[in-house]
C-alpha cells in the first residue's frame, strides 16, 4: 500500500512540474506570437503616431513593461518632416550627443536605479530598473529603444540580448521608411523656384482646415494675391531675375507671418495665404504683403513700381447647418479659390481704371 501511494505522489509530483513546463512553454509562446506582432506593428506604421497607439503600447501591455519609449536622433532624422501635429507621449527627439555619451558601445544596457542614467532618459519617476538598446542604422546610433519599470529586479538580464536587438533593427528599418516616405511627400508639395508649399499642398491644407471648421467651427481665412507689374521685372531684368525676386517673396512671407499661417506659391507670380483664427482684416495683411515686395525692391534697385492686388474670403462667409455634434457647411477647396480669385480681379479692374 505504502509503494501504491508513493507511485501516486510520485506520478502527482511529476505531473505538477509538467504542468509548470507547459505552462512555461504556453506563456513563451504568447510572447513570441506577441513579439512578432509587435515586430510587424513596427514595421506597417505610417506615423509617429501609430508608433505611440500599436507597438510601443503593445509592448508594455504583452511584456508588462510600465513604460517602452523610443528616442530619435534629431542630427539624422529631421522632426519637421514627420509634420507630427499632435504631442507624442512616449516618442522623442534629441541630437547626437545623447546617443554618443549613454551608448559608449553600440549595445544593449540594463540596470536598476538611476545611477548611470542621464537627464533625457530619466522619464520614470521611482523607476526601479531599465533596459535600453540603441538603434543603429549603417553603423550610426539613429534612436534607442527604451523599457523602464517601477520593479528594480524586472531587467537583472544576465541573458542573451537578441530579441531586443533585433526589435531595434526592425525599427530601424521601419524608421527609415516612413521618414523616405514623409521626405517624399513633403517634397511634392513644395513649390521648386521658391520652397515654399505648391498648389498640391494648398488643396490639402484647406480641405483639413474646411474639415476642421465643420467639426469645430475652426474658422480661417484664405487669401490669394498677385504681382502687378511683374511682367515688366522680367522684361527688364530677364526672366533669371524673375525668379530670383519671386525666391525673395516667398522667403518674406516666411519671414514676416505666423508659422500657423500657411503660405504658398499658386503659381507665376500668384500666391495664397491660409491664416486661422478668423483674421479679417484685410488691410492689414495686404501693407504686410506690399512691405515685403516693396522692400525686395529696394534692397535690389528695382526700377519697377511692383504693386500687390489681393482677393480675400473668409469661411464665416459661408452658411452652415449644425448637426448633432458636426458642423456642415457644403463648402470645399474650389469654392474659397473661385471666390478669392474673383475678388482679386475685381480689385485688379479698380486699381486699372484709377
């Protein structure tokens, strides 16, 4: 009897450890499958953004991480061509020097406390532990990736480093073809005489600005404006000259208005002007306008008498019907231009017959 109930707690025992192993096993492979989710989250997004809602928020939910990060060098990859409009909470941007005096070599760290950290990374506040690898592009640090929790023995990793190397490298990757991506883009729509935006990118700025003055009755204000005289600067300069002073309009209007406000080159020597927060006031932008052009002529000895002429709408114009929680107006993109557009010639006709 008494070997009958040994072979039991035996066999009991032996069944509990298996149960363990395969409990172990069945929680690897949970991770795994999540880390390739992961892996492809990286990989499919688009924006920033979606870096801060999938990926990194995935990490910290399957990997029960209290806070994953990703840092951007600054010196490689440039902010402004993301055109990220929102705050990101657990993406950011910082230049080489940070990358240069944490990763003293190009691999992995781990710790507990604060006592090799640095102010940029200092992002959790009691943290107890952190694990952070760099991310390398063709030998350069481009961001690092970073884990930090509150439990000060959850990165004691004494372990093979792969899995988070090669997640860094997926980043990498996926970095370097969104950034290529938004490069692309923003280049298209940019005028290529002046840098400022194209036709292509007014279209797309006023449909999100009409989007957002029907959703939120977000008002704006559009203006388009001409050089009068500008054929005689060509004529008189060559059509090099020509370009030139179109160059040092464009790099006034730059210079002089809001970076809210959204300048850009129609086309010839036609321009538009997008300005939010309902400023109607007319006037005042047109002797805004006429000062640049009258001090782009002066500073070159121009002896033209270049003038401005403006068609100016503005959104508030337009009747809109309120539904539920949404704004609609019926208004799009060609509606503002026509209406501008009338207005400059009707100006440009007043000032002809004076």
């Amino acid at each position: 009897m008494n070997k009958v109930n040994n072979i039991l707690k035996e066999n009991s025992e032996l069944k509990g450890e298996l149960e363990d192993m395969l409990g172990i096993v069945k929680e690897n492979e949970i991770k795994l499958k999540g880390f390739k989710v992961v892996e492809y989250a990286f990989l499919l997004s688009e924006k920033l953004a979606d870096y801060s809602e999938k990926p990194l928020k995935y990490l910290e939910e399957i990997f029960s991480i209290d806070k994953a990060v990703l840092f951007i060098n600054s010196d490689e990859f440039d902010s402004g061509i993301f055109d990220e409009s929102e705050s990101l909470e657990n993406v950011f941007f910082t230049d080489s020097k940070t990358f240069k005096y944490f990763y003293l070599e190009k691999r992995p760290y781990c710790g507990s406390g604060k006592i090799n950290m640095i102010g940029e990374f200092d992002l959790l506040e009691n943290m107890g532990s952190y694990l952070f690898s760099p991310v390398i592009e063709n030998g350069k640090i481009v961001g690092s990736l970073n884990f930090y929790s509150y439990d000060k023995n959850r990165f004691e990793f004494s372990g093979s480093f792969d899995f988070i190397k090669d997640l860094s490298f997926k980043i990498s990757i996926s970095l370097r073809k969104m950034y290529n991506s938004r490069l692309i883009y923003q280049q298209s729509r940019l005028d290529d005489t002046t840098g400022i935006y194209n036709k292509f990118a007014m279209y797309d700025y006023l449909e999100v600005f009409i989007n957002k003055f029907e959703r939120y009755n977000n008002v704006f204000c559009f203006y388009l404006f001409d050089l009068d005289n500008f054929k005689k600067i060509n004529d008189q300069y060559g059509h090099l000259e020509g370009d030139y002073f179109i160059k040092q309009i464009a790099d006034g209007l730059k210079n002089y208005f809001r970076k809210s406000d959204i300048a850009g080159r129609f086309g010839g020597d036609e321009f538009f002007l997008i300005v939010p927060g309902g400023n109607e006031n007319t006037k005042e932008i047109e002797n805004k306008i006429s000062g640049i052009v009258k001090d782009v002529c002066e500073k070159n000895n121009y002896c033209v008498n270049v003038g401005v002429s403006m068609g100016f709408v503005s959104v508030n114009e337009f009747k809109y019907l309120y539904e539920g929680k949404h704004y609609r107006c019926g208004l799009s993109p060609d509606k503002l231009i026509q209406t501008a557009d009338k207005r400059l010639y009707e100006n440009k006709m007043i000032k002809n017959r004076r």
